[in-house]
C-alpha cells in the first residue's frame, strides 16, 4: 500500500493501529473496518473517499472518539484513545476536535448564536467571552447579518457555515468533517471547501470524509480511499491525474 | 457547563414545550396543594391550641393535688409522684407537724430540687393547706401559688337558670394571665366581695351574645348549690311519717307477742331496716337549696373550649360559703370530699376547712417545669402540668400531620409519575440533539445534570405553585368557616396556618420528588449513543 503523506512517523499527531469495528446485525457479524492502519500529521487535510457502506464514516467515529472499536488502537499525540475513560474522551471531543456533519446537526431551537455558543459550555470558557467568540466566528465565515435566525431560517450553505463556525469556535486541533457538502449545492459546496482550505492553512488538520472526488481533489493534501472496511489506497492529492 | 448554562438550558427547554410542561407542573401544583392544605389544617389546629395554652398562661401553670388523688381530680390527668407516699406505711401528719417539713424545705432545697435524693426518703402525706401553699410558693421558679375550689352550680340570671360551674379563687390570682383577658368590666379586688367574674362562654349560655357582653357587668346573679346532708336524712329516717301512717303502723304491732324473742327480732330487724331505707331516702333525695346573690364586675375571656376556666369565677368567700353548705352528691364532689378527708354531707366548717382539694401555681416563665414538678413531688404532693400535657397533645399533632402528610405524598408520587412519562418523551424527541452535545464535548454527568434540571424545574415551579394554591384554598375554607362560626355566633377561630416549616418542607418535597423522578430519564439521556443519535436516516 502507497502511503501518500510523505511524512516520517513523529509528525504522525493521529494513528490508527489495526483499528476494527465489527457489528452484529441479527446472525450476521459486520465488518464495517477491518484492519486499518493510518496516520494524520499535524497540518495535513485528509480526505476518506470511497463509496457508501466502505467504513470512512465509521473510520471518523471512531478517530473523533465517538465510537470505540473491536480490535485495533487509537494513538492521540502518543496516548492511546480507547483506553481514556468517558469522562476523558468527551475531553477529548470538547477541547481537540471539532466535528462537521452532513446534515448539519444544529439544534433547531437555538439561533446560530446559540448553536455555536453551545461548543463552548463543555470547554470552560467563560460566559461572557462564549458570545464574543461565537460571534467572531459567525462574522469571520460571512453570518453576522445571521446571528439571530434559527437554523429552519438559514438556507443550507448558511446551515452548514454555523456547523463549521460551532466546529472551529473552540480552535480545534483537528476537524472531523462528514460528508460536509453533501446536502449542498455546488456553488455552496465550493464556498463550504473554501473555508475548510483556509483554516486548514492557518494550521488546523482537517480529515474529511466525502465521496466526491473532485472535492478531494480540491482541496485535500491526501486522499485515503477505502472499500469494503479496508484502506485500497492512500495518495498525495492530485497524484492521480 | 455551569448552573446558570443548566438552569437557562432547562427554562428553554421546558419554554419550547408549554403545553406538556404546564400540564406536568399543574399535576405538582395539585399535589403540592393537596399536601399543604391538609398539613396547614394540622397547622393551624396546632398553632391555635397553642396561642390559646400562651394566652391563657397554661405552659406556666400547674396544679398540685394531694398525694394520690390526682387522677381523680383532673379528668383521670393527673401525674402520680415518682417517690409516690400512698404506700402502708406512709405517715399521715398533721398541720403541726409541718414545722419539720418546713425545715426540710428551708435547709435542703438542693434535696428538694433533686428527685433522685427525694426517691430514696419516705415523705409523710401532707395536707394540701395554708402551711401547704406557703411552702409550694417558696419553690424558685414559683411565682404564685393559690387554692382554688370547683362547685356545681345552678346560675340565675333574670329570668334564666341553667346548670353551670364556678371556681372559688383568691384576688391575688388575677394577677396571673389565666385571668388577664377582660372583655369588659373589671376583677373584683377583695377575698370577700359578693362579685363574680363570668365568662364569655357564660354569656352565650345565658343567651347573651359577645358583641354585647358589656350589658352584664352590674347585673346581679344567684349562683345556688342544691345540697344534702346528714341532718335531712336523720329528720327523714326518724320523722318522715305522718299521723295516720304511725297510727296504722302502731296498730299492725302485736303487744301481746313482744315477749316472744323471735317476734322481737323479726320487728326489729323490719324497723331498723325501714329507718335505714328512709335515711338513705333522705341522704339522697332531700336536697336543700343555697343561694348567693351576686354581682357581675366583669367578663373575662375563656370557658368556649372545655373548662380550663369555669364560667363563674367567685371570691374566696363565697365559694367558701357554697362548698360549706352541703354536698351536692355529685361523684366529683364526693371525690373532694373525700380527698380533703371530710364526710360527704357533714359541715366542714370548724374542722379542716383549712385544706383544699387543688392549687394553683403560676410559674415563673424562665423555670423548666419539670423542676418544679420535681421540687413539688418531692414535697409529697401530685402534679399536673399543662406544659407536659402540650408535649402529649404534640405527638398527638405529629402523627395526625403524618397521616395527612401521606395522603398528600400519594398525590405526589402520582405527579412523579407524570414528570417521570414527560422526561422520557423529551429524550425521545431530543436523542439527536444529546448526540450533537456528546460530539461537541458533553459528558455522561453533564446530560443528566441537563434532565435533572429540568425535572427539577418542573418540581420547583409547581411546588411554588402548589403553595399558593394550597394557601388560596385554605383562606376559602377559612372564610367559610368564619362565616359559618359567625352565623352561629360562635367566635371565629383560625383553623390553618403556613408557617415557614411547612412552606420549606413543599417546596423541599416537591423538589425532591421532581429530581427522584427524573433520575431514570436523565440516566437513560446519559446512556444515549451519539453514533445512533447522529447517524442519518
């Protein structure tokens, strides 16, 4: 297997080590991840690409400490995440990562405001700084005229920039994005890749799962295909035109 | 997240679904005033009693009975003294042996005082009298100590008599509070006025009403004991025959046959057996009638519940008179009679008419009474202290609030249930948005402090609400009682209160219940996997 990110194993920041998730569904035993080996630097913006059911969002579940796997070892700047305790992994999500979804998962009856102030309660930022963070952040991705609507008020590419501005208000180590532009129209999924581009080059990893090739190819530094639970392939961006 | 994030949280929450939360917290509020209203009828019965002991002075009087006899003189209340003097070989003495008790009293308060020495030493009976009182006021922590007799009385006022009862006391005892509460008029102010006090509950007995009690004072009363006595009978068994029934009997008499012993047995036994049946007739039925003629100075209150005040207060003097002057043949009075070691019937008046059946005494308020009570047993005397009466009657109080209590908790464990239902819809509803707060960084701990809030907000807001329902409907109650009491001209009385306690424990059990209740759905929010929450549908 090709390794596409060209980097010596201390700038790993993120590893993968055997990682398996299997399921039981009925009498059958589900091998959503079978055996995956990977490893994110610091800086990098991934891309998992790979049809439905190849296990990239199963792979992000488990590297964001949602879920926690079978066999296989998560290393986290040298600790290993599914040893941490629950306390400590929601730590972990609180104050290391952010997440983006497909669907945006904004809490409907919250404003924008609220919605992204919300990242903020569980990594003991003070309340009056939680406001002015939050609108900074709204203001910097284009929403200050937006800052009251709730998400039924917000068009897609609006709903989708608040789920970032939430992800990215507590300046993450590395951003989760799942499917981000998969509910979005092409001029909105250009505007939601911009953005992601550009906080990627101010410094934060970003490791994104879509199963649009021409988005990977945009803006990923690497792109990482998986099939059937397995990395088949694992490429510098654009090393396969 | 800190307790203002939880509580706005919880608000929100609650804010976005009115109807189910208000019909949520309506059940709280329901129970919550179910609960409050019936403990604030326990309450209120007790505060009343209370003020009522206060006002009159009850928690700082006690009464002082003869060794012995105190069950019989207070309504089967009396207290028998620890070192109890009844026994064979106790010693009755006499007023001039009490010098040595005196000298008891005098040089060993510290054993009077003390109960426990007082157990280990015999105590002669001594009479409850003169030199009695004197020593029984000596007691520290006694402010007054004086006699006081009950009679049976009929009472005449106009045109009106009706059966009642008067209590025989000396002036020095108005200075107490038991007498302190003068409605109109004044007290009289001499052991040897021919004044009486009489009470409110006399005047509705005399079919005056309270507004106009006022119309009493000057007004003359015969106050009259109907008694018999050992003269009526012996006149009846000697004499209670009439010419023609002695000329009759005479000529049954066979003279012939008063030779004949068993004749003259036979006639004697049937005379003696007729005169006994005609003394007993006489001791009995032959009552004579004693009056005193007095005037009303004035109407105290009291005598509306039971008779801790008698509705005719007398001057010593007359009720001296009225006790002097026979036996009623009434069971108490027999007890009296008895107790102070005189004949039923028989004219008291040279004898010992220096004892008296009970005393009062008007403690001092600072002076635990059960020092006293001790100090007094120990000098051989019975006690009955409405202070420990009102620990009795609190107990009492305690386990009618618990019975109420229960009822209203079954309300609330029936709201619980309803929190309980509304708690776990919300997490059906909301399981994405707890898998949302799990990916942003929320612990186990903070989602269950998220539900238990809001559980708790549901328990707090209709506790509050249940308080003031509940106060709401016992003013309603309240004012129809009043108006009820009024229409039948009885004073009005306040039957709930809400003190501070009892708001505290509703709100502090409807708080619990709420956060009870909300325990297994905040736990199950907790257990929410975020990966099923968030996964698309």
């Amino acid at each position: 297997m090709e390794t596409g990110s060209g980097l010596t194993p201390d700038d790993s920041w993120l590893q993968a080590v055997g990682l398996s998730r299997y399921y039981i569904r009925g009498p059958q035993e589900v091998r959503a991840l079978d055996g995956v080996d990977l490893d994110v630097s610091r800086g990098e913006f991934l891309a998992l690409v790979g049809s439905s059911g190849s296990g990239k969002s199963t792979l992000l579940n488990l590297l964001a400490g949602l879920d926690t796997p079978t066999a296989g070892k998560i290393l986290v700047d040298g600790e290993q995440l599914d040893t941490f305790s629950r306390k400590r992994l929601s730590r972990y999500r609180a104050r290391q990562i952010g997440m983006v979804f497909q669907s945006f998962n904004l809490i409907s009856h919250k404003t924008a405001l609220e919605n992204v102030e919300t990242a903020l309660y569980f990594n003991d930022t003070p309340k009056p700084e939680r406001r002015k963070l939050a609108t900074d952040m709204l203001t910097h991705l284009g929403l200050a005229e937006r800052l009251d609507h709730r998400p039924a008020d917000l068009s897609g590419g609006e709903q989708q920039r608040v789920a970032l501005a939430r992800a990215l208000v507590k300046r993450p180590q590395i951003l989760f994005a799942d499917e981000p532009t998969g509910n979005l129209d092409r001029e909105n999924t250009i505007q939601i890749a911009e953005t992601l581009k550009s906080f990627n080059r101010d410094g934060i990893t970003i490791v994104m799962v879509t199963h649009d090739g021409d988005l990977a190819e945009s803006c990923a530094t690497r792109i990482v295909r998986m099939d059937y639970g397995k990395i088949v392939s694992d490429t510098p961006a654009g090393a396969g035109k | 997240m800190t307790v203002a994030d939880l509580l706005q949280n919880a608000a929100g929450n609650l804010w976005r679904m009115k109807l189910r939360a208000l019909l949520t917290v309506s059940g709280v509020v329901i129970a919550i005033a179910a609960f409050v209203s019936m403990l604030s009828f326990g309450a209120g019965m007790q505060e009343t009693i209370s003020e009522r002991f206060e006002s009159l002075g009850l928690f700082t009087t006690m009464y002082v009975y003869p060794a012995g006899k105190g069950e019989e003189k207070f309504r089967g209340h009396g207290r028998r003294s620890e070192g109890d003097t009844t026994s064979e070989d106790s010693t009755r003495i006499d007023s001039t042996k009490i010098d040595s008790l005196q000298a008891y009293s005098s040089n060993a308060d510290s054993s009077v005082t003390d109960p426990a020495k007082a157990d280990t030493i015999q105590r002669p009976v001594i009479p409850l009298d003169s030199v009695a009182i004197e020593l029984l006021a000596k007691i520290p922590g006694v402010n007054l100590a004086y006699p006081h007799e009950n009679l049976s009385v009929k009472v005449t006022l106009a045109d009106t008599t009706f059966e009642s009862t008067a209590r025989a006391v000396p002036v020095s005892a108005f200075k107490t509070k038991m007498f302190s509460l003068i409605k109109a008029g004044a007290t009289f102010d001499s052991d040897t006025a021919r004044s009486a006090l009489v009470t409110e509950g006399f005047a509705l007995e005399a079919g005056v009403k309270l507004d106009s009690v006022k119309t009493l004072i000057g007004k003359s009363i015969i106050v009259s004991v109907e008694v018999i006595s050992l003269d009526s009978a012996i006149t009846r068994a000697l004499f209670n025959r009439n010419l023609d029934s002695l000329k009759s009997h005479f000529k049954g008499l066979r003279f012939d046959s008063l030779l004949d012993s068993e004749y003259r047995s036979q006639l004697l036994s049937r005379e003696l057996g007729g005169a006994l049946q005609r003394f007993l007739d006489g001791y009995l039925n032959s009552r004579e009638q004693f009056a005193e003629t007095l005037s009303i100075a004035g109407v105290i209150d009291g005598g509306r519940s039971g008779n801790l005040i008698r509705p005719v207060i007398l001057s010593v003097a007359s009720g001296r008179r009225l006790s002097d002057a026979g036996f009623s043949g009434s069971r108490q009075d027999m007890f009296t009679s008895l107790a102070s070691g005189r004949i039923p019937g028989m004219n008291t008046a040279s004898s010992s008419s220096e004892e008296y059946s009970r005393v009062t005494l008007d403690l001092d308020q600072g002076t635990p009474y059960e020092s006293i009570r001790d100090s007094v047993e120990a000098l051989g005397f019975e006690t009955f202290s409405f202070a420990e009466e009102f620990t009795e009657i609190q107990k009492v109080f305690l386990f009618f609030n618990l019975a109420l209590g229960m009822i209203g908790l079954i309300a609330l464990v029936t709201a619980g249930l309803g929190i309980v239902n509304t708690m776990v819809m919300s997490i059906l509803e909301r399981r994405r948005e707890i898998g949302v707060l799990k990916s942003l960084g929320a612990d186990d701990s903070d989602i269950k402090l998220m539900y238990l809030f809001e559980s708790g907000m549901i328990g707090s807001v209709g506790a509050i609400g249940g308080i003031f329902v509940g106060w709401l409907i016992t003013r309603g109650a309240s004012l129809v009682a009043d108006w009820y009491m009024s229409s039948k001209d009885i004073p009005s009385m306040e039957f709930f209160a809400l003190p501070i306690w009892l708001i505290l424990i509703a709100f502090g059990i409807g708080l619990f219940i709420s956060v009870i209740a909300g325990l297994y759905p905040a736990s199950r929010a907790a257990q929410v996997d975020p990966v099923q929450a968030l996964r698309n549908d």
